[in-house]
C-alpha cells in the first residue's frame, strides 16, 4: 500500500557556464535529499546549462547524455524518484527544452518537451523568444508512481491551467511539478500567484523549482521555489540563493480538502467539459 505522506526535495541549483560542474553538484544533492528522506526529488529548468537562447545549442545533448545518464544512475542508486528538471535537448536536428523523469530503478518514466514556449516582450523590462531556437512539445506528461501520480510542466507551462486541469480530472494526478525560470519581472509579480492558482484550482500539491539567483548571469532567475498545498498554503518557500527545499505530500489531507469544497464533483459537465486533442 502506498504511503499517505511522503516528503518531496525540490534542488534550487546555482548553476555555472560549467556544464560537468552543473551536472556533477546537481548529483551530490539529489544524494543528500535522499539521505534527509526524500522520495521525491526534482531539479530546476536548464539544470546544466546556463538559461538563454544563446546558450541551447551549445549545451543540448541528446537523450539517452550525460546528464541523463547521470539521473538515471543516481536515482537508481538512491533509489529514489529523480524529476530531472530540464535540460536543452537535441533530437533530429531540432532543439527542445525537455525534462526527462527516472524511477528508482533508474528507467526512464517520462520525458515531458516544454509545450508552450516563452515568448514574451514587456517594453523597458525583458524580450524572450524561446521560439526562435527551441520547438515545442506535442504532449502532456504524467508519471504514474508507487507514491501518486504527478503531472509535469515546466515554467511557462504553469501559465496554463487547462493543462494542470487535464492532469488532475483525467489523470488523476496528487502533485504537479514544474521546473521554471521566472526572471525578475515576471517572479515578484507571477510566481507564487501562479503556483497557489494551479494549486487551488484542482485542489492538489504544486510545487516549482528555480534555479538559484546569479546576478551576474545574462538572465537572472526569481529563485524562491515554492511547495503550494491543496488548501492554497505556503507549505514551504525558499529565499534566492543556492539550497534545498523539503516538504512532506499529506495525500489524506488533500482527500480531506476535496471532501469539505467537492468543486471537482461540482463541475457542470452539461454546460462546460474539457477536451483532449489526441
């Protein structure tokens, strides 16, 4: 029988130009989440690369690499669940932003392609446009585990609810996952905001994952990962700098908060339904 309360490491990386750097301290602390009882762990977006369209094609691997060989070879080791944030991903001569996840027994359970990209210009404050090197993913992604079954996304993805309604209503899903970058003007305003919306509207654990802050870096991450419960609490939040976030999933509190706000009986399915496009 699967265990009602579980503890979840969510690894703000301080991440370097150094990409074998990046990726061998991003194994040390899956391993000590691990050793402070963790079963879940999940790294940051561009774990080991810095965060830039200057930089994809330059750090991309493709999958089956070295940096996912190394999540394999630590989850399986720790034994462990290993959500492995995203890395820059080359396949057939396009570049995608992907997230690949490993069981304990160092499988690959799902690889998630970014799906919605981050194009974005607010006039005097930033312009990104991911599309301009990456291409998007064509699937939603939902991991199937001995501890519940958790959607992913990844930063922009969150921006989305349809998206994280999908994993709840038709997949069932406890806890949605996203790995993302949020920069200084879309972090203060957007990221906890965001976070307790996607938590709130379905009545489950969120949590986001961020690199650490490097205000030298070309792009300068928020950082402040985040744990939202089904209830839309604060479980846990981290400050900017480099460390590791823990917090527990109470899958019998999040039954408890469905029972007492039933929105998810509640839905006038005569009047409004969602719809997957296979």
């Amino acid at each position: 029988m699967a265990a009602s309360t579980f503890r979840i490491a969510l690894i703000q990386l301080a991440v370097s130009s150094n990409k074998s750097q990046n990726v061998l301290r991003a194994k040390e602390k899956i391993k000590e989440a691990v050793s402070n009882g963790a079963k879940v762990v999940a790294l940051p977006e561009c774990f080991n690369s810095p965060y830039g369209t200057q930089y994809f094609a330059d750090y991309a691997e493709e999958i089956p690499g070295e940096s996912t060989n190394m999540l394999s070879s630590v989850a399986k080791e720790t034994q462990c669940y290993v959500i492995g944030g995203s890395i820059p991903e080359r396949d057939s001569g396009k570049l995608y932003n992907t997230s690949t996840s490993f069981g304990p027994d160092g499988a690959m359970l799902a690889k998630h392609r970014k799906v919605h990209l981050f194009d974005i210009d607010v006039p005097g404050k930033i312009r990104f446009q991911e599309s301009e090197v990456l291409s998007p993913g064509s699937q939603l992604t939902m991991i199937d585990t001995s501890l519940c079954k958790i959607g992913i996304g990844i930063c922009y993805d969150m921006r989305f609810p349809e998206m994280a309604q999908v994993y709840t209503q038709q997949a069932g899903c406890k806890l949605l996952l996203y790995p993302g970058a949020f920069n200084m003007t879309t972090g203060p305003a957007h990221w906890e905001p965001l976070i307790r919306s996607r938590a709130l509207d379905n009545q489950l654990y969120v949590a986001a994952v961020s690199p650490a802050r490097d205000e030298e870096a070309t792009y300068v991450a928020w950082g402040h990962s985040t744990v939202i419960s089904p209830w839309g609490d604060v479980v846990a939040k981290a400050d900017h700098t480099e460390q590791i976030l823990y917090s527990e999933i109470d899958l019998n509190y999040l039954e408890q908060i469905r029972a007492q706000v039933p929105v998810q009986k509640q839905k006038r399915n005569d009047l409004y339904k969602l719809q997957v496009v296979s």
